[in-house]
C-alpha cells in the first residue's frame, strides 16, 4: 500500500510543476506568477479542491503523443474567500503556452457548470497563446462550448476575468462575456489578432502593448474595467471585489459589520458645492464622506471618467454607486459614460444589489462625432438600464440635473423609489444663460434686460423646488443629513417587490 502512496504524491507532485522549473523561472523573470501561485493568492489559504490534476490531452498529430503533461495548461477547482465559495480556473503558461486544446476546455467546463449548479462566482486566470494549433476545430469547439456557458450563467453567478498574460483570438471572448474584466500593467494584453497579422492584413507596425495593453482597454475602449500593478495586487484586488458581491442572484449581497457611525452626519457636505455653478468639484469626495468607512471599490476608474460606477456599502450593505462626475467635461453624458453606466446599472439589477446615484449631469455631450458615433443610442442604453431597473432605487441632486439627462439618471419618472435634492440643485431644461437666450430671443440686443431675465430664471427654476412641488423630487434635504437620509431610506425599501411584465427577453439598445 505503500508504495501506492507514493506514486500518488510522485504524480501530484509533477503535475503541481506544470511545465517544469525552467518554464517556471522564465514565467517568474516575466514578472508574472504561476497558475498555481496565482490561485493561492486568490482563495482562503488550504481551501483550494482541485479538479482533474492528471487530464491530459488527447491529440495524436504533429508530435503531440510524445509530448504530454498532466493538468494539460489550466488548473482548475473551488475554493474561498473570506470563508464563501468560489469557483477557479487558472491558465498556465508554463505548459504548451497555456493554449486550449479539447480537454483544457473541458476541464474549464467543468467548473463553469459546477459554479452554476452550485450558484458560485466563478473566476477564471487567463495568461494563455490561444488556440493549440495542432488540434484544429477542436480546439475552436472547445472554445464556443465556453462561450455558451458564459452566456448561460450570465446574470446567474458573477463571472470575474483577470488577465495576467497574453490573451489573443478565442481566449478574449470569454472574459468579453463575463461580468468584470482586469488587467495586470504592462505584463497583459487582449486582442482579437496580434500584431504579425496586423502587419500582414494592414501593413500597419503596432507592438502587443500598442494593440491591446492596460492602457488601450482600461484607459481608451473600455473593453477592461480596472488594471492593476502586479499580480499580488490583482488577486488582492479581486478578492475585495468578491466580498461586496452575492454567490448568484438567488441571493442578496452579504451584509457586513460597519464600524462606521450609522447615522453620521458630515458637515463638510454643506460646502462642497462651489457658489459659482460653473466651478467643478469632485464628486468622489461625496461618495467616500457617505459610504461606509470611506471603503468604495471603483470600477472603471481609467475609462469615461466622467461617470462614477463602484460598489460600497451604507449600514453594512452592499450598494452600487453610479454619479455624474463634475471634474472631467462638466459631468455631462457622453458615448462612453453611457455604456460604462448602463453596463453596471444592469450588473447590479440582476444580481440584487440597489443602486444609489448621484446627480450633477447639465446634459448630453452635443457635437458631430458623439452623433456620428450614435450618441442616441447608447445614451438609450442607460435609460434603458435604469428604467428596466426593479432593485431598490435612491438617487441625489447634488447639482445640476438638465434636460433629457435629468430623466435618465434615476429619476422619480423611471421608477426611482426615493428621490432627494440638496438645496443647491437646479433641475431644468437647461442652464438658465441658453434657456433665456432662446426664450427672449427677441431681446438679444439688450445685454442688460438678458441678465435680468437670466436672473428671473435662476430664480424660478434654478432650484429644486418646482421638482419638490410637483412630487418628483421626495425632499429637499440638508447636505450634512445624507448619509442618514440614505441608510434610512435603504432600510424602507427592505421589503420591495417590484417586477417587469413577462417577457422572454428584452431588446436593450446594443
């Protein structure tokens, strides 16, 4: 029996190497960490239940019978974070590049159904080459089985990617469905085809980094939602994340313990917005001043800076902040806040978790390239996601709330449950210098009966006020009181049943 034993720990042993320590040195010169260290990181220390250590691929051509090695470039199992579970995949590099071959994908399948059945996040590690050439369309079968699976648990269980290696052609669909995309600066990169191909098709010279580094897809499309520093970070990053998050959408996000005060009041809130209604002021000190212990986990913090998303908590639990950002373009909406915002409003609508916004938004960005770029139908998008909402809804003026933006950043009129205003806002159509402009065209030639007009219309509408009379905004609070006024008004909506009429599914705005 001994010696059976002994072969058991001689074989889990040399599957734990993955591709030998020489590929191991080279990975750790790189920067990079291994698969198995990446996970160990990642999950609760001695929690991690591996699944099929010993698969090994099944391909005969091209050399590959004499060239096997157990686990086959991915690692695979469950685990926890901070005592809840998790599932896990993690690509190693170390072993044919981390590139998916038929049972790579199976074992990734594997833990993609069991997290499903289990109603589990589930994480996957991608530091990968792509398809394993020498396998052909089962590889690309192995990839689409995937993709269905992604879709599928979609809305289910959070689906967190984190890129920390290359991740080219089918590797990036994967993580493009999954709910939160990372990446790790100047060690990752995601594109569709690499710069060889590029070159070839469009004579065009680009590196790695240029095509598909931190800064193109954290910075500039979008595609990622974060990057961080180093791998030790990423996985400390991702854990964080995991912990504001619900297991599935079976249940709701996990109350925790707040040593903050729970009806605090700030008094420096009183003063946060400028006299001048043109002077910027940064949105994310109201955010860290109400929320507990000033514990707020941005997403997106690169990209559309001028729309906040990230998730905190009031009382301990979890909510989803969206606000308008008055620092970069005024706050207004454009293309990419709008799908920046959409995309998260939805995130939490399907996972339970209510969303809070702030409101500082004199409009939509006007112009030829936001129209070209159809402007109309991605700002669609965050209406759509808002109005679709039935989690429970506060929102805040703080500010500015103009025209078409007013209705579309949780308004009272698409279902808001709890709408406030600070003193200092100004709901309207539109600034009171264009609304006069427009009004008394007329008088143009008249500075002086201008000014007096824009005065009037300050005075008449630049308040919240005609919102409060007519019932759309619930009160006009004092900026010291809100986080009180919005822990309390959390609470009441405890018990909310709200549903949409039955439907297969809707049509978003794509």
């Amino acid at each position: 029996m001994q010696h059976i034993l002994e072969e058991l720990d001689r074989r889990r042993a040399q599957a734990r190497l993955g591709g030998g320590e020489r590929r191991i040195a080279a990975q750790h010169k790189k920067g990079k960490l291994t698969a198995r260290e990446r996970i160990a990181l990642l999950l609760d220390e001695g929690s991690f239940e591996e699944f099929d250590m010993f698969v090994e691929h099944r391909a005969t051509e091209f050399g590959m019978a004499e060239t096997k090695i157990p686990g086959d470039g991915v690692v695979t199992g469950w685990g926890t974070i901070n005592g809840r579970m998790v599932y896990v995949f993690s690509k190693d590099f170390t072993v044919f590049g981390g590139s998916l071959s038929g049972a790579h994908a199976a074992k990734i399948l594997k833990v993609q159904r069991q997290a499903m059945k289990a109603g589990a996040p589930i994480i996957g590690l991608f530091d990968a080459g792509g398809a394993r050439i020498q396998e052909g369309v089962e590889s690309l079968a192995g990839y689409a089985d995937i993709f269905l699976e992604n879709t599928l648990a979609s809305g289910v269980i959070p689906q967190i990617s984190v890129i920390m290696g290359p991740c080219a052609g089918g590797d990036v669909y994967s993580p493009a469905i999954t709910d939160f995309i990372f990446m790790v600066k100047d060690t990752s990169y995601m594109y569709v085809t690499g710069p060889d191909v590029v070159k070839t098709v469009t004579n065009e010279e680009v590196s790695h980094e240029e095509l598909g580094g931190y800064r193109v897809h954290a910075i500039k499309s979008g595609v990622a939602d974060g990057a961080f520093e180093n791998d030790l970070e990423a996985m400390t990053q991702v854990r964080r994340l995991v912990d504001f998050l619900p297991l599935s959408n079976r249940e709701k996000p996990p109350v925790r313990e707040s040593f903050d005060e729970k009806y605090r009041e700030e008094a420096s809130l009183d003063s946060l917005v400028p006299e001048n209604p043109n002077k910027p002021y940064d949105m994310k000190e109201l955010i860290l001043k109400v929320v507990d212990e000033a514990d707020f986990f941005e997403i997106s913090p690169e990209f559309a800076k001028n729309i906040i998303t990230g998730f905190a908590r009031l009382d301990g639990e979890t909510v989803g902040v969206v606000a308008n950002q008055p620092q970069v373009l005024a706050g207004v909406l454009d293309i990419d806040a709008a799908r920046k915002g959409a995309r998260f409003v939805r995130f939490c609508d399907a996972f339970n978790i209510p969303l809070v916004t702030f409101v500082d938004v004199p409009g939509f960005m006007p112009g030829t390239r936001q129209e070209q770029g159809a402007l109309i139908k991605h700002g669609a998008k965050l209406l759509f996601a808002y109005a679709e909402a039935t989690v429970p809804k506060l929102t805040l003026i703080t500010r500015k709330a103009y025209g078409g933006a007013y209705d579309v950043m949780s308004s009272k009129h698409i279902r808001g449950d709890v709408n406030y205003a600070w003193p200092t806002a100004e709901i309207a159509v539109m600034g009171a210098k264009g609304a006069v402009e427009i009004i008394f065209r007329a008088e143009a030639g008249d500075p002086r009966a201008l000014a007096q007009r824009e005065a009037e219309y300050k005075d008449r509408f630049a308040n919240p006020f005609v919102a409060a009379s007519l019932g759309y905004i619930d009160d006009v609070i004092m900026p010291h009181s809100t986080r009180r006024r919005l822990v309390r008004a959390l609470k009441s909506l405890h018990g909310k049943v709200l549903t949409n009429p039955w439907k297969k599914h809707d049509n978003i705005p794509l």
